[in-house]
C-alpha cells in the first residue's frame, strides 16, 4: 500500500506547481458565466490581485473579507491573499446589517471586498439582498469617503471596501480601479511578500454556521486546509487529475465550497467546475452534462433537489462517479436514489466541523452501501477520534454513545480574540466536536445528533437522527424529509416533535402516521406533534443546515 505522508507546502507552492506541470491545462469554469482559466492564465491572474492588494496596504497577516455568492471574483480573492500571507474572512452571503458588522468587527477586517448584493427565491418569495445598503446602514457616513477608503469608529480596523462590478458607487471602489492599482507593486515586492508565507500561517478565518446564535471565528492554517483537501481527494474519492473533472453547486462562503472545492482543486490539479452563482439544481445537471463531471459535491437537500430535477430532464451525468455528501445525515431511501437513479456509485459520505478544517471522517468509495448510509466511515488518516462521555470526560466503550472528540493536523488553532471558547472546545488537543455518536466494532463512526439536540423523554436520552431514520424506514418512498426536536412537556421533561415534508401524493393523515408509529416504534420516539411543510428552505442555512431551534419555535407556536 501507498505510504502516506502529510504535504509541507503553502497554497503559492502548489500554484508553482501546477503552472509548472500543466499551465495550458482548464483549472476552473464558471458555467453560467461561460468563463474559463488555465492554471496559467488563473495564476497570472491572482498574482495581479495579489499586487493590488499589496498596494492597498494589504500584508502577510492581515485580514481581507470577502462577501458574496458563488461569483468568479471570489475565488480569485480567495487565492490571491493566501498566496501573500494575508488572512480570509468569509461572510456569509445571506447575513444582514446586526450579522455583518458583527463579523467585520469581531473578526478586525481591514478590507471588505463585496458584491452589491443579489436576489433569492425561496418558498415562492423572492428576498433582496442589498449589500450596499446593509454597509450604508453599518457605516452612515461612509458616502463622504472616497475611493472606498474607510475611517469609522464602528468598524475601526476597516480601511477599505471593495466594490467586485464596475459600478461606480459613492464610498465604495470599484472592481476596474482595485485592479489597476496592481501596476505600483513591482514583482519582485510580491515574490518577497510570498517568500515570506510560511505554511503554518491562518489561510482562513471560517465563522460557523451561528444556527443557535452569533458565530465564532474557527481560525484554520495553511497547513491545516491543504492536508485536510489532499487527504479526501487522494485517499478517499481516489481523484485522479487526468481523469476528474469535479462539479460544485455548494457556496464558497463555507468550509465544504473554499476548502474541499477551491483548496481541493488547487491541491489535486483537477478542473473545478462552478455551475452557478447561487445553488440552482438546472444549471448543475447542465454543468455536470456539457463538462462531463466525474464528481459532484452537496448536502442532503440539494441532492433531492437534482434527483426531482433530473427525473424530469434529458440531461446526462453517466459520467459522475463519485463526490461528498455532507452537512447533514442522509437517509437510506436517499442514499440508494443518488447510487441507483443518478447513477453515483461511488459516493462518499464525509463529516466534520468548521473547527477541523473541516473533515474528521469520511467513508471509502468502495464501502458498501451499509457503510455509507449508517455511517460516516473511518477518520482520516493523521486524524484520531474516540467517544467521550462528555460529563465525565473518560472514553467510553464500543458501541456506547459519548460525543465524538478528535485530535491531528486538522484542528483549527483556536476561534479568533474568544479564548475561552477555545479552551472550552479544544481539551488536551481534542477537539469537541459537540456531535453525539458511538463508533462500531470495525471502527465506523455513527452520528446521533448535536449534544444540544439531544432530549430527555421520561428519563431516556432520544437521538434526533435514530427517529428521523425510522420514520424513514417505516414509511418508505413517502417521506422526502423529515427532522425529528424535542419539544417542553410538562409530564416527560420533553417529547418527540417532528417537521415533516412528505412526497407529492402522499395520502397519509396525521392520526393514521401516529397510528403506525406507535406500532413501529418505542413510546419515547413516537412523535406528539405534527407540522406539515411543502418547503423547508426557510428553516435552513445558505448551506443546507436545519436549524431546529425554528422548528421548535413553529412546533410550540402551533400547538
């Protein structure tokens, strides 16, 4: 077998090597856009940025955010200050006014670089997102700057923002004049700033996903993103340069898109392919037909949305071969459509948090499909896991659930000025995950649910997933999705609550799916209540997280 061995090399590196082997070779399409670059032209391009951002006083260590949607300029960003050293804040794109300055304040941007904002579908309504706007009402005095140039008290580590179109906007510098201000920065001035990266520098400042309120900072290094990318592909999907082509509706704001798309691309060699600016299930099949797509990566909801999709399309993906679930569990029925109907055979289920880089476990591509349906898999190599019982701290034996602590290169150094939390979360060097789960007799991870999702139902500790799985189980091909919380009661402490959206036709009435669960299933997973929902999009994060504390909130405002 292959030995394995960590890589020691900084994201400037592995342009120089990429340029090197392969330089006319495709790096990256942006589909919708019907933009392409080779690893030459892609590399003489954030160079170029990087030289701007030089002459915008931007050096090795400082903090750069970026904030927006799938769009080219975010990737070149991405790159271009990570080859001279400076750190990446990524904001979420759907944050509003109290969001962004929380971040840009607590995470001591120096530059902000942003789009002027986009607009959402969501459960037939249509949401504005005005970046510009948000800043005005952030910064009121901000239409008395010029160029872009920042001097607030609100924001006091801000300087500059950065305006990604050429529109010009009051305060704000536009995308042209940014660029042309690459020319007072000498070649030489940037080979040095790059000479200067060392790979144990911060690449990334990822703010959690905050489902449960404000994020915190998870700052992750050089090292740390590199290893945790080249690990997946080379060891875990078995990714090959001339042969992968790897499509990625998933946002870049998010560990899963920056790290395990645009690091993974850049460590790999293969072409990335972007569908679209914003997940869209048609621009990805198109993507994934007209480039021949070996790989594609999403969470559990965007994969029905491709198999509802691509049920009713002439598209074809035979091409697609493998690729990463993650983010949240995937049912069996799922699991079996996405291998069966599209055709993914060897795909992989991945987990992990902001924290690790983001992956502590993956499964193999030639797990069967079991594995891949109850577990997460094995964790990666370099990367130890074990169950703890969480109040007393001892590891606990096979088979017992505990919360999944891990430890290696991945972990991140700590969340950004919030030492507390980090002691609080990192032990000895393992790392919290906050996720309950039990590992099997061969070593194969099985997620329960959030340590805070757990409930107490008459004194019996009730996993949320074990519910949603079973009530899968038991009424097949009738449940599309389905999220099981525990709801006060004044009796058992709190009882099962379940949010459901059923397949179109499905017939069942609530006391009939009452009915049957009470024969299927222990007393303290029948549900109590009930909510239908045709759409579950408003409840979830920008990267398909359901955020149970809504429906909590729906179930109890309901009943």
């Amino acid at each position: 077998m292959e030995e394995i061995s960590l890589l020691d090399c900084t994201v400037d590196n592995l342009f120089m090597h990429n340029v090197e082997m392969f330089p006319n070779d495709l790096a990256i399409i942006f589909h919708s856009y019907n933009i392409e670059f080779s690893w030459k032209e892609l590399n003489d391009l954030t160079d170029k940025l990087a030289k701007a951002l030089i002459s915008c006083d931007i050096v090795r260590g400082d903090h750069v955010a970026i904030w927006g949607t799938n769009i080219p300029e975010w990737i070149l960003i991405q790159y271009a200050v990570q080859k001279i050293g400076a750190v990446l804040i990524t904001v979420n794109p759907e944050l509003k006014t109290s969001g962004v300055r929380y971040v840009l304040k607590q995470s001591d941007t120096k530059m902000l670089i942003m789009m002027s904002g986009f607009f959402k579908h969501s459960s037939s309504k249509l949401y504005n997102y005005s970046y510009t706007e948000i800043i005005k009402e952030i910064i009121p005095e901000i239409e008395s700057n010029s160029d872009g140039n920042i001097d607030t008290d609100i924001l006091p580590k801000l300087k500059k923002i950065i305006l990604t179109n050429n529109k010009h906007e009051k305060g704000f510098m536009d995308w042209g004049s940014f660029v042309k201000t690459s020319s007072y920065i000498s070649n030489e001035v940037l080979q040095s700033m790059k000479n200067s990266v060392k790979n144990s520098d911060l690449a990334f400042i990822q703010y959690t996903s905050g489902t449960t309120g404000f994020p915190k900072g998870a700052m992750l290094t050089q090292h740390n993103v590199i290893n945790n990318s080249y690990i997946s592909y080379k060891y875990k999907m078995k990714v090959e340069r001339e042969v992968d082509i790897i499509c990625g509706p998933i946002p870049f704001y998010h560990c899963f898109g920056s790290i395990l798309l645009n690091i993974l691309g850049l460590c790999s060699g293969c072409l990335v392919v972007v569908p679209s600016d914003t997940f869209d299930s048609f621009k990805t099949l198109e993507a994934i037909d007209r480039h021949n797509c070996t790989a594609v990566y999403g969470v559990p909801t965007m994969f029905i949305e491709l198999l509802d999709q691509y049920l009713e399309s002439k598209y074809n993906i035979d091409s697609l071969r493998t690729g990463i679930i993650a983010g949240a569990p995937c049912s069996k029925e799922l699991m079996e459509d996405i291998i069966y109907k599209l055709g993914i055979d060897e795909i992989t289920i991945a987990y992990g948090l902001t924290e690790a880089s983001p992956l502590t476990h993956q499964t193999d591509i030639d797990d069967n499909i079991d594995k891949r349906i109850l577990t997460v898999g094995k964790p990666l190599p370099f990367c130890e896991s074990k169950i703890v019982n969480p109040e007393t701290f001892k590891e606990v034996k096979y088979g017992s659930h505990g919360e999944i602590w891990t430890k290696g290169y991945h972990v991140m150094k700590g969340y950004y000025n919030k030492p507390e939390e980090t002691n609080s979360t990192i032990y000895n060097g393992w790392l919290r995950s906050g996720d309950i789960g039990y590992c099997d007799n061969e070593g194969y991870y099985i997620i329960s649910g959030r340590l805070k999702e757990m409930f107490i139902v008459g004194g019996h500790n009730i996993y949320p997933s074990e519910i949603e799985n079973e009530l899968c189980e038991i009424f097949k091909g009738e449940i599309e999705q389905v999220y099981a919380v525990g709801v006060p009661d004044i009796k058992y402490q709190e009882v099962c609550g379940v949010v459901i959206k059923f397949k179109e036709g499905c017939r069942i009435k609530d006391e009939e799916f009452i009915a049957k669960c009470r024969d299927k299933m222990e007393w303290t997973k029948v549900p109590r209540y009930i909510k239908r929902f045709d759409d579950l999009s408003d409840f979830m994060t920008v990267t398909g997280k359901i955020q149970k504390f809504k429906l909590v909130r729906i179930i109890l405002n309901n009943h």
